[in-house]
C-alpha cells in the first residue's frame, strides 16, 4: 500500500475554506484516496473518497492530481466542529484501513 | 438507522485478565472490521469478518482473537491482557469486504488495563 504524506497540523479562520493536501507519490493505478475524519475521543467519520477523477459530496470536495500523486480534501466554510484530525489513506481492494499520523486541523473563531 | 454501537464504552481491567468487547454493525452490514488505537496514534487494524469468516488479520499476537455472529454483530477477545492493551477499541462496518464500500466506524470501547 502507498504512504501517505500529510502536515501535522493547520489551522484554518471559521468561514472560510480548510485545504488539506495530502502526498502520495507511489500511488498504483487501483488504490483509491480516502479521507475520514476523528473528532477527539470519537470513532473515525467517513468524509470522501477517489480514484481518478475529482469528487464532491455534502461535506467537501476531494482534488486528485491528474498524475495521482498528491490530492487536496477542501471544507468550503469550515466551522469549530470541523475541528478534527484528518487522515488521508491510500488503498487498494485491500480489507482495511492503514491510518498514518494525520493533520490536526483547528478551525479559529 | 442506527449507526454501529459497542459496548461497553468504558473498561478496566487488571493486567493477566480477559477481556470480550461486543459491537453491533449497522443493518445489512455484513462486513465487521476491528481496530485498535493508542493515544495519539492512528487506529490499527486488527481483524476483519465477513459473512462469519475472518477475511483479514493485522499484526497483533494470538491473545487477540474475534468471531461474527449469523446475526452479522462481533465479539473481540483478548486473553492475558498486559498493560500496552490499553486503548480505544474501534468497531467498522461496512457493506463488503473492500475498503471502497466505505466503513461506518463506532464511538469504541475505551480499555484501560492496570
């Protein structure tokens, strides 16, 4: 499975767009990228996931590069409750999930 | 719907004891996977069970031990617990065996072993 790169940790103002980027230079062509999220103390929360193309949903937008080596999750107004670490995984049809360090986004009022 | 629940939320237990931790995935999940995650780390995969059969093992000793249920919820077992067991245990579900279904993760079972 592809390592993941991510900042340890960003802040981000409330209201406004929380861009998390995430390397992944040794992506294969049948891994997908996903995002799941942790608020402290709480399971991991499913945000978005990816293989080619760019991919929006209800809670953010996930940007692949076109060569697959880096991908950028987007929060359009973040809010405190986006406060989370954010984990970006690599994985192929593999059965589980391999979580890395994350980013510690912490959104200021 | 509910999501997936476990239970208990909160543990302690004395070093050399076993320990059964239970979790319910959400209905018509069939897949249930098991992580474990220290504090301040990522979780660790464990165990994944699918249609009652274990479909994926991690890198954890043979203390660690789990079975799925006909009615799709799961136990996982821990023999001989030592104090590095202390953790929060994190039960997923999911549609299928593959990571692109999706996985529905509970709130976990925080284990504390002294």
């Amino acid at each position: 499975d592809a390592k993941t790169t991510q900042p340890p940790s960003m802040d981000c103002a409330e209201g406004r767009a929380a861009n998390l980027p995430c390397n992944h230079s040794t992506i294969s062509g049948n891994e997908y990228v996903y995002w799941y999220r942790q608020i402290h103390s709480q399971g991991p929360q499913y945000i978005i996931h990816g293989l080619k193309n760019n991919e929006t949903n209800e809670m953010a937008s996930l940007i692949i590069t076109e060569d697959r080596k880096s991908s950028t999750l987007i929060l359009p107004h973040a809010t405190l409750r986006d406060t989370a670490v954010y984990y970006c995984i690599v994985e192929g049809s593999a059965r589980q999930l391999t979580f890395g360090s994350g980013t510690q986004l912490t959104v200021l009022p | 719907d509910a999501g997936v629940t476990q239970s208990p939320t909160h543990l302690i237990k004395t070093r050399g004891q076993h320990v059964t931790l239970r979790c319910s995935p959400i209905s018509g999940h069939k897949s249930v996977s098991w992580y474990q995650q220290v504090l301040g780390q990522g979780p660790q995969f464990i165990f994944q069970y699918y249609e009652k059969e274990e479909r994926g093992r991690g890198n954890f000793p043979d203390r660690f031990s789990a079975r799925q249920f006909p009615n799709y919820s799961s136990e996982l077992n821990v023999n001989a617990l030592l104090l590095g067991d202390s953790a929060l245990y994190l039960c997923a579900s999911s549609l299928g065996q593959a990571s692109y279904y999706g996985y529905t993760f509970g709130s976990g079972t925080r284990l504390t072993v002294v």
